[in-house]
C-alpha cells in the first residue's frame, strides 16, 4: 500500500529558513531564540512556529482527534501558527506576548530566506546573520482569573544574531524518542551568537526601550504530533558563555514515566558533544498561583547538574528559573524553562491559558 510522507524529505536543513512542511496532524515546527544581555541581567525566549505545541486548543483537538479519528477532523499546524516572546529584567519585570494566526498568514520566502507568521519575522542577511521582529498585545497574570491581555499596550522586539565562528559545521538534528523514525527532531544551528536590538513597550502617548546586547542562541525542532501526546513535563535549559554554549532537553515519558535526556555542548574550538545521558530530578517544589511543580536539582551523569534555582516568573503551566549550572569546577549561569504538558492539554486549564494568546 502506498504512503504519503508527512514531512519534507529532501531540503536543506541546516538553513534557518529551511521547512519540513510537517502535514501529520499535530505536526508542528518551531524556530527559537535565546539571548542574554549578562551586565543588564536580562534573559529573553522567542519563537515562530508551524503548529504550536503550547497552544492549548491545538493539543486539545489532537486529543480528541486520536480518541475519536472517524469523527473527529484531524488538526493540522496550518491552523495554530503562533508567534511568542517573553523577556525576564532583573528586579522581576516580566514581558510576554503570543500571537496566533492562521495558516494563510505563515510564509516560508527562499529568494530572501526568512520565516514570517502574521507581523512577526525570522529573516537572514547575506552574512548569515538573523533578523528576528516581533510585534503584539502583551498579557499579564492576574492571580487566579489567568493571564489577561494587556490591550492599551504594544510589545515590539527586534534582535540580530550574529553567529560566531565556532558555530560552522555544528548544526546536529537529534531525535527525542526511542523510535526509530522521525517523531520528536530537535536540531542545534547557531549555539553561539553575538545578540544586539532592542525591546519597546507602547502605552499610550509613553513608551519604554530596552536596549540588548550579549549572547544568543537559536535552534530548531519539528515533529508529526505534540510533545503533550507523548511526555506529561518537559525541561529545557541553556548556559550562554563568550564562544560556549551548552544546551540541555529533558521529558518526562507520558505513559513509561521514563525520562529522556540530551545534552549538547559547544566550545570555543568549534568542537560540539551530543549525548544521550542518564537524569536524575530531586527536590520537587510549586510556584506561582498555579502551583506548577519545578525541581530544586536535575544531575546529568556524574558530571552536570542545575543546582539552586531562583524563579523568574510562572504561568499556568511552565516555570521559567534561573539556575546554577556545575560541571566538574565551573560554575555557571543557567536559564530552566519547565513546561506541564498535562494542563497544556487539559480542557478547564487550557481553556484559562488561552486567555492570554491574542488572536488576529
């Protein structure tokens, strides 16, 4: 019997601009950012995506889909575009923004590579260096109501990466299952950059700037269904020196309760490590209003651990922390982003979430 295949097969992947046109219901595709400005004490997350695994009423409709597929239409990623930032300043200020559109309003341009949904952009110059633009209404938690928009106010972001030398021949694509074909891909493009721009904050007549210039990071990550159809939580986290980067992903199995874990290290010669790692995550505490769970220490092997978290700031369902990152003696500074893929997917959570996703 003939198949159709539910990615493309054959692209470039190692461009940022690349697409695997992921058609499986509950596929998706993100392009992300990391920077972090250290004298300013400011982290900043970004991310574009084809089908957005952190849309509640995508991973909802999958749900239903693969309970009931003959009644059920199956959800597609053209249908939960989705644009995010959030940026974390010392003192506790937090700015977020997500912006959904629909499928008709997500582009993929190759004579001027770049990823576009709705507004918001990932362009590359001929130098190889990336433009990322936003624009959105910001929301902001309101205790036990949710997350509410913040409609008198304009969130714009724009960022250039700068990709460091070491990054040339690093790009990796690495799966986060067990099976043997494509389910999970996650790819490390430029783990090192250089990051400069600024972030502004309209309301009104008034308007507030921040100007950022430090470390950055981008990568990519594709799949033919959710990350909520097969793990319950999810780490990630990101250590941003001069020239080194490592990167961490760690999922908690939905049905096993087997964790998995990745590790990718960058160092200044250029020279990249991928490993496969046992994890260890002890010391569960709750944050925030919604009482998210995180971990006060997560061990990689015998020689990397996140240590002594300090929170950022919490939504209904993630945490995002700063923590003390050790391999043998070296200590650095590491940003955790834990995600619960359970409320994501949960009916009366999700539906609380989604209160603050602006819709165009």
């Amino acid at each position: 019997m003939a198949t159709l295949p539910m990615y493309a097969q054959a692209l470039a992947a190692g461009e940022p601009a690349a697409w695997h046109q992921v058609n499986s219901p509950g596929g998706y595709e993100a392009w992300q950012f990391v920077a972090r400005d250290e004298a300013k004490d400011i982290w900043i997350i970004a991310s574009l995506s084809w089908g957005s695994c952190f849309l509640p009423s995508y991973l909802r409709k999958y749900e239903h889909y693969r309970r009931w597929p003959t009644r059920v239409k199956p959800p597609v990623g053209k249908d939960h575009c989705c644009a995010s930032f959030a940026m974390y300043e010392a003192g506790g200020a937090v700015t977020r923004l997500d912006a959904c559109v629909s499928g008709d309003q997500f582009g993929v341009s190759k004579a001027e590579p770049g990823v576009h949904v709705g507004g918001n952009r990932m362009s590359v110059d001929r130098e190889g260096n990336l433009h990322v633009a936003l624009r959105g209404t910001p929301w902001e938690m309101t205790g036990a109501a949710g997350p509410a928009l913040v409609r008198e106010r304009t969130v714009t972001a724009n960022l250039a990466f700068e990709p460091a030398a070491v990054n040339a021949g690093i790009q990796r694509e690495m799966e986060l299952t067990d099976e043997a074909g494509p389910v999970h891909r996650w790819m490390v493009s430029r783990p090192v950059c250089r990051v400069t721009g600024e972030m502004r904050v309209f309301e009104g007549a008034e308007s507030r700037a921040v100007e950022v210039d430090g470390r950055g990071y981008h990568d990519r990550a594709w799949g033919l269904r959710p990350l909520a159809w097969d793990f319950d939580c999810g780490l990630r986290g990101f250590v941003l020196g001069e020239n080194r980067a490592v990167v961490m992903r760690w999922q908690s199995g939905r049905r096993s309760g087997t964790p998995f874990a990745r590790v990718v290290s960058v160092d200044g010669s250029g020279r990249s490590d991928v490993e496969e790692v046992g994890a260890s995550v002890s010391a569960w505490k709750r944050a925030g209003g919604g009482g998210v769970r995180y971990p006060m220490s997560v061990c990689f092997g015998d020689a990397l651990s996140f240590e002594n978290p300090r929170v950022l700031a919490t939504t209904l369902a993630s945490v995002t922390a700063v923590y003390e990152m050790k391999v043998a003696d070296e200590t650095s500074t590491a940003l955790c982003e834990l995600v619960d893929w359970r409320r994501l997917r949960s009916e009366a959570w999700g539906r609380l979430i989604e209160l603050g996703v602006a819709k165009a």
